[in-house]
C-alpha cells in the first residue's frame, strides 16, 4: 500500500520559514489523558517545540474517563502552551464550537483524529483560509458497530471534510487504503513515531513467564478472549502471569476485575491501573512476552513500545497488526478467538526463547528503532512544508 500516491506536488517552504510559523494542534484529548493517540501528539509538540516560532494545544477541558473533573483552562506542558475549552454530548463526537477562539496567529492547523473538530474546522474553513493537515488516527472503524452508518457517513460527510485539508496523514497502511477511496490526491503514510526511551530494554534479561498488555479498556481490546486465554494457559502450567496495564474504558475496573474472578484467575492476573511509566517497567521487568486481541488498532504503538522493551509481542492479526509484522520479524500473530491456539502461539514464544533468549530479545529492540521520533518528526515538517506551499 505504500505505493500509493502521496498527493500533488506543491512548492516547498523552505526549511527556515517554517522556524516563523505558529503551528496548532487539535485534539480531543490530551495529557494528563494517557493513551496512544495523546502520547502521539505530546511526543510531536515536544519534538517541535524549538522548531517553529510557537507552538499550541487544544483539547478538551474535560477527561472522558473523569468528566467531573474540570482541567485548567490555561496550561503549559512540556514548554508548550495548551488550552482547554468546554464540549457537550458524547465522547465519540464532543462538540465543542469554541475551537475557534484558540486558532489566533496560526499559520497551519494540524487536527488529530476524525470526529467533530475534523468537520467543525472543515466546515468553517472558507471563513479562515488557514490552511489544515489532519492525521487520521485509525478514523472512526475501532469497531464493527454500527459498520453501516459509518460507511455512510465516511462516504459523505468525511469526503466533503476531507476536502478542506492541504494534506491528510494516514499513521497506517490500512488507514492509507481507507482514506484514498475519499480522497487520494491527499493522503499520504506517516507512520507514529513512538518513544524509544520509555520503556527501553525494561523487559526481564531472562525468561519469565510473564505476559503484559497494555492500553484503555475499551471493548475492542477484548481483555475478556485474554483471559479466556489465560484460563487454558494456566491449566496447562500454573506458573503463567499476565499483567493488564491500563485505565477505565468502555470496561470500569471493577468490569475487568469480575472477569477475573468468573474465571478463577485471582493471583494468576494482575491489574495496575493507571500506571505510571515508571510503573510499567517495573512491570515488564517481570515479563518476557507482549499480548494483545485488540480486534482494531490505529497504528499499534504499544507493539512498538512492546518491542523496544525487548518483549516478544504474540497479537491478534488485526490490519495494522498484520501491517506491523511484515516489518518486525519478532511479532507472531494468532487469533485470540481460539484460545487453544493463542496458547499454543504463546507457549512457542516462549519456547524459542529457550535457544537465545538475548540474540531474541536484542532483535526485538533493534526493530523498533525504525519508529524513532526523529524520522516521524522530519516526515511532519516535510508534509507542513507541502501544505504551506
């Protein structure tokens, strides 16, 4: 898929002008939210901070998994100044008009993700004349329902909002194949960068049977086909442990822990919620193997951190899993559907690490520098500069 064409070719800005431009971001959430997508945008305002002659983000003041709780309107974080503003309705289209207070000074706006700020801001873009990139996220297809009136409304209003933006970035093969049916002369693949450093070799120098995933629980991770997993992997040997890393979702805490125990899995599945960093590696220090039946990912940033710790990553083969396993030999794919066979993939990991559990686990740290941030943060300058153009 990456043969496809990445748009029109506009005139350069040179590199020196882009040091002159205010750049905003748009986002529904943002830190102290932790999650893929807020990761992806803190990670590139912080490697633009110093780039461009400033440098904003705008959010939400509210944390879905908090809605009680108002943030500051005003904030700096990282060295950028960041801005919240109020939204009612749903967290899957928060509608928030009072985006366009925020836009001052901007000489490019980068939207994150499709939902109202990506039709709002296309919408009201003849009265701006500020030229937009968008960076897809994964789009609105994180699960099959409502399968139908999402394929209407990506057909419809995505189409005509898509054609307000300079350029759309797709941070996956499978969102670059979508996002070309509505708009093919914009779109082009940059895939997320991701923080090398974080969880960097945190992973156990000897095997261990110990087992880790990490992300919100929302439904489509499906932690439920994990711990069905769990259940067969444990009556084969007791000395099996995985460890779920993440915060409330579609599933509260307490919906993750009935699961556990309606399997039987007390002491044998640990839940850390809310983790920090540095509390997900000491977690993966006791860990070998990355997990995950995540039915849809719009990139799959938690693999790559996965392998950057130099943990064995077994997924469901999902379109941006099976994407991220054609360049990253260390990732194995199974069906978590089957919990016979997912066993049976993680028992063979585990196995392999028997012959050179440190040439294996070196192999998956050197794979994942190929998603370093410096290589992602250069494809976002080139792109602004096709924009400004």
């Amino acid at each position: 898929m990456t043969s496809l064409p990445a748009g029109s070719p506009q005139a350069a800005v040179p590199g020196s002008q882009l040091h002159d431009r205010t750049i905003v971001h748009v986002v529904r959430q943002f830190y102290p939210m932790i999650g893929g997508l807020e990761d992806f945008v803190r990670n590139l305002v912080r490697q633009q901070s110093g780039h461009f002659a400033k440098v904003r983000v705008v959010t939400l003041d509210r944390l879905f998994i908090e809605p009680d709780k108002l943030l500051p309107a005003h904030d700096v974080i990282d060295g950028v100044e960041v801005r919240r503003i109020p939204f009612r309705g749903s967290p899957r289209y928060p509608l928030a008009p009072s985006v366009l207070s925020c836009l001052d000074g901007a000489d490019l706006i980068h939207v994150h993700a499709v939902d109202f700020f990506f039709d709002f801001l296309a919408a009201t873009s003849l009265a701006r004349r500020t030229p937009m990139v968008a960076t897809t996220h994964g789009g609105f297809f994180h699960t099959a329902n409502y399968r139908q009136l999402k394929n209407v409304w990506f057909n419809t209003m995505t189409r005509a909002s898509a054609s307000r933006y300079r350029g759309i970035a797709c941070c996956s093969e499978s969102d670059l194949a979508q996002f070309y049916k509505i708009a093919p002369s914009r779109v082009r693949l940059i895939e997320n960068g991701a923080d090398l450093e974080k969880f960097g070799s945190a992973s156990s120098i000897r095997p261990v049977k110990g087992l880790i995933t990490i992300g919100r629980f929302s439904h489509n991770k499906r932690l439920d086909l994990l711990l069905d997993m769990m259940q067969l992997l444990t009556r084969r040997d007791p000395n099996w442990r995985l460890h779920i890393a993440g915060s409330s979702s579609d599933w509260s805490e307490a919906d993750i822990r009935q699961m556990i125990a309606e399997r039987q899995l007390a002491g044998v599945v640990e839940l850390h919620v809310g983790p920090s960093n540095d509390q997900i590696r000491d977690v993966m220090q006791r860990c070998s193997l990355f997990v995950s039946a995540s039915e849809y990912e719009g990139f799959g940033i938690a693999l790559i951190e996965a392998l950057s710790a130099g943990l064995l990553p077994i997924v469901e083969p999902n379109a941006a899993f099976r994407s991220l396993a054609r360049k990253h030999p260390p990732v194995r794919l199974s069906g978590f559907a089957d919990p016979s066979g997912a066993a049976g993939a993680v028992e063979a990991a585990f196995a392999s690490l028997s012959d050179d559990s440190l040439a294996l686990r070196a192999a998956a740290i050197a794979s994942a520098a190929q998603h370093g941030w410096a290589q992602t943060a250069q494809q976002y300058e080139d792109f602004y500069r096709s924009a400004l153009g």
